[in-house]
C-alpha cells in the first residue's frame, strides 16, 4: 500500500469519525450531567432535515446550519422537559425522539417537498464546500509532511475543523471551568450540588441544551455538507456508534476523539477494502462489511476493561420533602 | 397553514379509506419498492409510466410505498382483496410473497417487474439490463483514458452483478486492459437509500484512479453523481433518465423503460383477454434498455462515440457480440 492510498484512507477517516465525534461530545455532556441520552440518533436526524430543508429553500448553507441547531435544541428541550422536570424514564424519553424524528421528518418533508420525504437537492451555495487551508499548495512538494498538509489535513468542510476543535474546548469546560466542574458533580452526586445551592435541574437542561447544539452541528453535516439534501434515515445509526463510543472512552473527550477516530478508520477501511483478495481468494463483501462491528466487539470485550458511567445517570432528581 | 394542511391530509385519507372499503373497484394498482416513490431511478420511473397513462386514459389508478420488507405481503393482500386488478410491483424481492398469494387470488392479474414468478395470472417482466450496461461500459471507455471504471451497485444481489457484469464487459469490448473497480453500498434493503455510504465508495474509486464511475444504487446513486459532479468527473446514472441532475457530469443514464412497461401493463393485464401471463423479455429490441441521450448530454457524448456504441447495438442485436448474462451461470467471466 503506497502513501497515496494511506493518506486517502485516513482522509476518509476524517470525514467519516466527524459525524460521530459531534455526537460523542454532545451525548457527553448530557450523560456527565446524569441524564441519559438514547436520543441522539432522533436529534441528529431532525437537524439534518431542519438544516437541508431551509438550505433548500433560502439557498444559504450558514442558514440551513442554524435552522439545524435550532431543531436539536428545540428537540432537546422537548427530550430534557420529560427526562427533567415531568422526571420520566430517560432511556424511553430518547426512544420517543428517535421515533419521534424519524416519523415526523419524513412525513413533513413529503408535505413540503413531495419528493418522497427527500428535500430537494441544494445548489452550490446550499452546502458547505471544502477549505483549502493556506499554503496547501505551496507545501504538497515537501516530503512526506507536504502531502499529509496538504492533503489529508486541509480541503475538509468547515464542520470537520469545528468538531476536531471541540475536543480540546469541551476538555478544557470540563476539567478547568466552574460549570465544568459543576456538571460533572451533578452527574455524580446531585445531592451535594443541591445542598451547596446550585439549581440541579437548571444545570441539567444547560447541558441537554449543550447537547442540542452539538447534535444541531452533526445532523447538518449529513445533510448540507457530506451530502446533498435530507433522506429517509440518513443518519442510519450513527447516533447508535456515536454513543457505544462515549462508553467505549468512558466518557472522557481525548479517548471519545480517538475512539471516533477508529471507528471512522474501520468503516474508511471496509469501504476500500471491498473486492479485496486474500490468498487469490474474493473476500465476500458481507464479511468486510462485518469488520467494523467485528473489531468494535473485540476491542470492547478485550481492552477496554469496566466501564463505569456518572453514579447519578439516570435517575431524576427530586428534593427531598 | 400548515396544520389546515395537516387536517386535510388527515381528512382525505379518512375520505379515501372510506371509498377504498366501500366498493370494489377493478382500478389498477402500483406498489413501489423500498428505494420510494421518488427515488428518481426505478420506481420514479414507474410512477411516470402510471401518471403517463393516468393522463392518456383519463382512468385512476392506486399506488403504495412500502416503508419495510414486513408490509409486501399486507399491502399485495390489501389491494387483491379490494379487487385492484391489475396489480404492478416493483422489483426482485417479491418473489416469495406473491407465489402464494397468486395461487390464493386466482382472479387477480399480477404483474411483477424485475423478478419471475410461474403462475397462470403472473405476468413476470424482466429487462436485459446486461446488455444496456454493456452499452454503457462501452461509452464509459470512449470517454475516459484513464484505465480505470467504477461500478457501484445498491444491494449486493444478482440482479446487481447482472448489471455489473454487463458493464464490465461494454468497458473491456473497448478497451481490453481495463480495470474496473465494483463495489456494493450494503447487503441489506436499507442500501438502496445510503447516498452517504454510495458518496465515500466513490471517493474511494476517485482516489484508486476511476474517472468514471456508473452507479445503479437506487436512491444511494444520488450520492455518487453528487460526489462524481464535485469532483468534476463523470457518472453513470440508471433506470430512469438521469441526465438532468447533474447536467455536464453525468454521462448518460442506462435507461431501463419501466414506463413503458408499466403503462402497458395498466392497458393491457387488467382484462383477461389481452393479459399475457408468463416471462416477457425487454431488451435492446424496441430500445427497452439502452443509453440516455438528450440536451443535458449532448455536449458529452461526441457523435464518433455514437457511432460507435450504435454499432455495438446492431452487433448484439444481431447475434455477432454475445454479452454473458451473469444470472445464467452466476459468473462474470471476463
């Protein structure tokens, strides 16, 4: 394998982990906040019809991308009022988004657009278009960390960068700023944050609200940027992954990023690895398409050891009478 | 607004079930395959041919999308039990379910496209998609020095080898070294509809050198022509024309003319006189199957390809090029 084909690969990987590393971060704040978020998937598909759909009609993809967010806020709100204040069961609270999302966004989509729930196909200014990150083209000459500038690290879409950046943001929020500090013990211990007088539920719905944005983010990804346009379940699970792999990094961001960035590589190497010959043998198609889930099982049973999620997931808070 | 809408969804839907359980209509029914409606390929093709005749009769006619593999076997039932006579389904995947409804139904006319059922009120129609993209393949090569074409298929199925193998074979006629990358979106339903998944296939296919690639994905090959038009490289679109999506990229769509055949299905299977039930072949004869040509193309396409590929077609049309059928040995020798 030449140094094109890796830096194709990876450049894929890039691609393919970004959808999830949004969803990861974002189911992160919610669960270190001890509310349980199934509803990502749901999210993330609501915002990828809000955001195609306003792309196509006002043919702005800045538009379209807040349309996005707008719609996984307003859902995640939705999800946090029933999780939070109605204190109802949390993992049926994000079932019902999924379903929710995914019922709801095909069928107003066909009373809009009657394309079949499709949205129409966006134009050039309805999506994002990849950056050239300066000097991309003056570098490529130079050996070996020209073309991984100017090829695997630049001519990605906006979001791509937005989601690599959020790891060291939503780490620094984290374990260096008060909310960060404050999430994390309602996620633990809400009883103590309550005794020192800090509204527990107004801390959980900023970090459902926080939730929202990053799905927001991730949804129109699949719509206005990888894609064109809204499909029936386009987001076809990944909400699912996005959320093995917040498990999978114990619900830490650095590990989240690498754990998206090898899910990322399985899928980019299943997609290159099709027709593949082994020993002068074709290696069927459905058995490289199992390599991901394959690998995901025996790394999970294998390295990852016990996983252990905030003490207080889960459950509602109530005061005491 | 929006919710006056919503009730008089609502409201007609009520209205139209009401009508639906209350006579029995001999009106022709369409059921659409999992790509939906409006895939702008198979079954969009279909719902031109039902509208097309809509139009020429003046009749009405019932349509239904399935939303999963579970409803084949209600919604066939629904609307044999209403007296939908004919019915026209879309696609290979009904094989097992209307076998014994056609037996239970013996009344009804069945018409299914793309797959073959043996009953005396089934009529199977298939198309020889081989030899369309074998036409294809030969147009891809003249365009492209490149060496390298790609295929991407939906569904990892035979019926998608067959139009695989068919291709490859167009590609070799013209350039015999060629090499051609084949690759399937999915193994399940749910890869007729992954334009996400069918966009990285492609990328893959760029980066391995292809310039042109043909995709017959469904709804999953919108992501190709899409990946294929930003790239400024070529596409092959199929089933229906596809020319206009991407004027400029898309090369031309190997067009199967389900239209046709489900406007002559509406006219003609309904009454027993005129219903002929067994196998029909559509082929190159009568340009069933064949390469897209319009204004969004033209540009594309030089007259000198076109004189070429039409000499092809008179060739398999004549028996002097035989192009292998991957579903009658379940190969593709090369």
């Amino acid at each position: 394998m030449d140094m094109g084909a890796i830096l194709s690969i990876l450049d894929a990987t890039l691609r393919l982990s970004t959808p999830l590393l949004l969803a990861c971060l974002a189911g992160l704040y919610s669960e270190r906040a001890g509310v349980f978020d199934i509803g990502l998937e749901g999210k993330m598909l609501a915002a990828a019809f809000g955001a195609a759909a306003v792309a196509a009609v006002t043919g702005s993809a800045w538009l379209g991308l807040l349309a996005g967010i707008g719609v996984s806020v307003a859902t995640a709100a939705l999800q946090g009022a029933a999780a939070i204040s109605l204190k109802g069961n949390q993992l049926i609270a994000g079932v019902a988004i999924n379903m929710l999302a995914a019922g709801l966004c095909t069928f107003l989509g066909q009373q809009w657009f009657r394309q079949g729930g499709r949205t129409p196909a966006l134009g050039p200014n309805g999506r994002f278009g990849t950056i050239d990150l300066p000097f991309a083209n003056e570098v490529a000459g130079v050996p070996i960390l020209g073309p991984i500038y100017s090829e695997l690290i630049s001519g990605h879409y906006i979001l791509v960068y937005v989601a690599f950046l959020m790891v060291p943001i939503t780490a620094y929020v984290l374990y260096r700023t008060r909310f960060g500090l404050r999430l994390r013990a309602v996620g633990e211990n809400p009883k103590a944050v309550d005794t020192a007088g800090i509204s527990v539920v107004a801390l959980r719905y900023q970090a459902v609200i926080v939730t929202g944005v990053l799905c927001g983010l991730a949804g129109a990804y699949f719509s206005i940027a990888q894609g064109s346009g809204f499909g029936n379940n386009m987001t076809a699970g990944k909400g699912f992954i996005a959320l093995a792999a917040l498990i999978f990094a114990k619900w830490k961001p650095v590990p989240a990023m690498f754990t998206c960035l090898l899910f990322g590589f399985l899928d980019a190497l299943q997609i290159r690895l099709q027709g593949a010959r082994l020993f002068d043998v074709e290696i069927p198609v459905q058995a490289i398409q199992a390599l991901p889930y394959v690998l995901t099982v025996i790394l999970l049973a294998g390295f990852i050891g016990k996983a252990v999620g905030p003490k207080a997931g889960g459950v509602a808070y109530t005061k005491e009478r | 607004m929006k919710f006056s809408t919503f009730t008089k969804a609502i409201t007609g839907g009520i209205a139209l079930s009401a009508l639906l359980t209350g006579a029995a209509l001999a009106e022709p029914a369409l059921i659409y395959d999992l790509g939906g409606k409006f895939d702008k390929s198979f079954n969009e093709a279909a719902y031109n041919g039902a509208e097309a005749w809509k139009k020429q009769t003046g009749g009405n006619y019932q349509d239904l999308e399935l939303q999963n593999d579970a409803q084949r076997e209600q919604a066939l039932r629904r609307f044999a039990s209403q007296g939908a006579n004919p019915i026209v389904m879309m696609s290979f995947m009904w094989e097992s379910v209307l076998a014994p409804l056609a037996a239970e139904f013996p009344d009804t006319n069945f018409v299914v496209i793309d797959a073959v059922v043996d009953a005396p009120n089934v009529q199977s129609i298939r198309f020889d998609e081989h030899t369309g993209s074998f036409l294809v393949g030969a147009l891809a090569a003249m365009k492209s020095d490149s060496g390298t074409y790609g295929f991407i298929g939906g569904m990892d199925v035979p019926l998608i080898h067959r139009f695989y193998c068919g291709y490859a074979q167009g590609v070799k006629a013209v350039k015999a070294d060629a090499k051609l990358i084949e690759n399937y979106t999915g193994t399940t339903p749910a890869a007729w509809n992954d334009p996400v998944t069918a966009g990285e296939l492609a990328k893959a296919a760029i980066d391995s050198g292809a310039e042109v690639i043909f995709a017959a994905a469904g709804g999953s090959g919108l992501g190709v022509l899409q990946t294929m038009a930003d790239a400024g490289k070529y596409s092959i679109g199929v089933d229906s024309n596809q020319n206009y999506l991407h004027p400029g990229s898309v090369l031309t769509s190997m067009e199967k003319r389900v239209d046709n055949a489900v406007i002559e299905a509406f006219t003609n299977a309904g009454d027993d006189a005129t219903f002929k039930p067994g196998k029909i072949n559509l082929g190159l004869q009568g340009d069933f199957v064949g390469y897209a040509l319009d204004e969004y193309n033209k540009d594309l396409l030089t007259a000198d390809m076109i004189s070429q590929v039409e000499a092809l077609k008179a060739k398999i049309l004549s028996g002097e090029i035989q192009v292998h059928d991957y579903e009658t040995d379940s190969s593709c020798p090369l």
